[in-house]
C-alpha cells in the first residue's frame, strides 16, 4: 500500500520556464469498431499539446473528445486549443508552482477553460516536471507507489462471441471483465451472461455497465436476473442515479457511478447507499489536483476509486497507471484497457498488461517513446 508524503510533492519545483508550445493532432486507427452511446467509429482523433522549456526537455498533454460523449465537437474543440495557445502567450493563462500542499502545481485562468484542455495542460507541465527533475510521475507524490496495478479486461459488444472473448480474457490473467449490457434484448443478455459465468467460474470478476440506460423498474428487474452470477457491481444501472439505494434495496448487487459524476461538486452528494465504487476519467475534472483530492476523499468514506479515460492514447494511458500506482491505497483492477481497440499507439511500443496487470517499471520506461510520425504539428507559439 503506498504511503502518502505530505512534503513530497513540495521539492518538485520547475528548473526552466517554458520556452516554447506546439498543438499537434493524430489519427489513429482502431482494430474493431467501438460503439458508444449510439455512436461509432473505427478511428481515434485528438491532439496533443506540447510544453518544452529551455533546455529543450518536453511534456505532453492529451485532449481527445468523443462526440456525443464529450460536450464538445472535433472543430470546437480545435479552436480552443489554438486560443489557448494564444493565452498561454499573452499572459491570461499563467502557471504558478505550489509548495505548501501536496499538488505542486497550479494553473490561473483568466477566461473560462474546459476541463479537457485544463487536464491535458496539467498532464503537459507535471512530465516536463518529472523530466527536469528525471523523476518518474508515480514518485511525485509518493516513495513507495504500487509495483504492479491491475486492470479489468473490456467487452464493448455482448454477442455470440462473448463467451469465448472472455475465456481468452481469463487465460490471459485478468481479474476482472467489465461488459457492456443494455444494449441487446434482455433475455438475449441474460442469457449470454449466464454462459459467460458458466464458462470463467467464479475465479474473475464481473462489472457490468448499463451507461444509465433503464428506468429503475427496467433496472430491478436485470438486477435481480443477474443476480445469481456473483457480479461485482453494475456501474451506471440508472437514468436517475439518485434511485441507486432503492435499486441497491432491491436486487442487493453494489453499483458503480461515471457518468453521474460530472463535476467535482456532484461527488459527494452520489456518495448514496448501494454506491461501491466510482469510475473517475480526470478529463471531466480539468485540474488534476481536483481528481486526487476526489479519489482521497471517496477513500476515507470507504468507496473504491477507479481510474479510467474515454479511450485515450496510449500515452495517457502511462500517465493513469503512474497515477493508480501513487494515488490508490487499495488498488482493485483499474479501467485502463481502452488499449485493446487500437490498431497504431502514439507510443514507440504499445503498452499491454501481463497476468492482468500493468508493471510500474515497464510502464515508466516506454511513457516518453513517442512515435512522432504520429502527430501533425499544427501550430507552435511563444
């Protein structure tokens, strides 16, 4: 269990300005369609904002967006990032370096900024950070971060393969599967569900996620269907999640909660009977600062954070893994298996898990191989 150090953080002050900034997009294509929501796609948009400071060291920070998912669109959120730069060069955004807390670092906007683009900025100046300090990100804040984090395997499409997608998930050692349900007639999905825990036994945890689709009756009623087949928890069964204790009453199964926690302020009015874990993409939450004081708070009231992201690149995906690895006292499996649909990464080698489980040591050794035949620069200012 990691051990937090209250002035750890506090030595990390920057060595260089930042000289120079560049936005850069890529395009990558992905091995099976991905649907969400009610959309889908079969390549990966996004863009990259790049921080170098004098010596010529670089950090990266990602902003990837899906339509519909994200209250943003691809053009919007394209001249955002180009006035961002702008800002970044006139003075309305500044960075100021902390020492007093536990975050070393702290961004002051002087115009409103979305929280995808505050992430990406976070994610940007804390590598450069570690690089001019050549320190790994998991060690900001923590002497002793996990060796070895765990992440549930991912199936997006619950149909006639799913039994055997999920037996070569078990061979390949993961200790959980989160499947997508809600989407397929009910019994069909009971049915498929029931062969999936036949086949795995009771060795690997089931997740289920609804993505708020059902009423609370409709939401009972597979609850209660499900219930025999030991799952861990449901995330998302609700279009109201503040039904969660009446669904939780019933059908006994814990629940999980993403999209309910859209901003920081709903966290602890959904700390509701019945709720067992929430699912925090730090994208929603702008700073990172804001994501770490919410996973230390939801873990003194006993409720496990999951750290997951809207299938970003693999280099974000290092970043979270550092970040589970320091911020989580408990570690359970994590969602960080969004690397199974890309055909191409941003990294020089792709980032996979063995046994089930991303290797700190592994992970901080390919986070700054960046392909750059990847990325298209699109604009570099200061």
């Amino acid at each position: 269990m990691p051990s937090s150090h209250s002035t750890r953080s506090q030595a990390f002050i920057a060595r260089s300005t930042i000289q120079h900034v560049r936005l850069y997009a890529y395009r990558l294509p992905l091995l099976r369609q991905l649907q969400y929501s009610v959309k889908r796609m079969r390549v990966r948009h996004g863009f990259f904002i790049e921080l170098e400071d004098a010596e010529g060291r670089r950090g990266l920070g990602e902003v990837s967006y899906l339509p519909g998912f994200h209250p943003q669109i691809g053009y919007q959120i394209r001249l955002e990032l180009l006035l961002t730069l702008q800002m970044i060069h006139s003075g309305d955004i500044n960075l100021f370096q902390r020492t007093s807390d536990m975050f070393p670092i702290h961004w002051k906007w002087k115009v409103p900024v979305s929280p995808l683009i505050r992430f990406a900025l976070d994610q940007a100046f804390l590598h450069l950070l570690c690089q001019q300090h050549d320190t790994p990100l998991s060690h900001i804040w923590n002497g002793k971060p996990h060796l070895r984090i765990p992440t549930n395997a991912l199936l997006n499409d619950l149909n006639e393969q799913a039994v055997f997608r999920c037996m070569t998930f078990r061979e390949e050692g993961y200790p959980a599967i989160k499947i997508k349900v809600g989407r397929k007639p009910f019994r069909q999905e009971i049915r498929l569900l029931e062969d999936i825990r036949s086949a795995l036994g009771d060795q690997i945890q089931l997740r289920l996620d609804a993505n708020r689709r059902w009423e609370l009756e409709a939401a009972i009623a597979f609850g209660k269907a499900v219930a025999p087949l030991n799952i861990e928890y449901i995330e998302e069964p609700l279009r109201d999640p503040r039904m969660v204790p009446q669904f939780y009453e019933a059908t006994g199964i814990p629940v999980a909660l993403d999209e309910s926690i859209g901003e920081a302020r709903d966290v602890e009015k959904m700390l509701l009977p019945g709720v067992q874990a929430i699912v925090f993409k730090p994208e929603f939450f702008g700073e990172l600062s804001t994501t770490y004081q919410l996973i230390k708070r939801v873990q003194q009231r006993g409720i496990r954070p999951i750290l997951s992201c809207s299938f970003y690149t693999g280099y974000t995906l290092a970043t979270l893994v550092q970040l589970a690895s320091a911020w989580i006292d408990d570690l359970s499996p994590q969602g960080l298996s969004t690397f199974l649909y890309f055909k191409q990464d941003i990294l020089e080698t792709s980032l996979r898990p063995r046994g089930g489980a991303f290797f700190l040591t592994e992970v901080i050794d390919h986070q700054y191989q960046v392909n750059r035949n990847m990325l298209t620069l699109i604009r570099s200012g200061i």
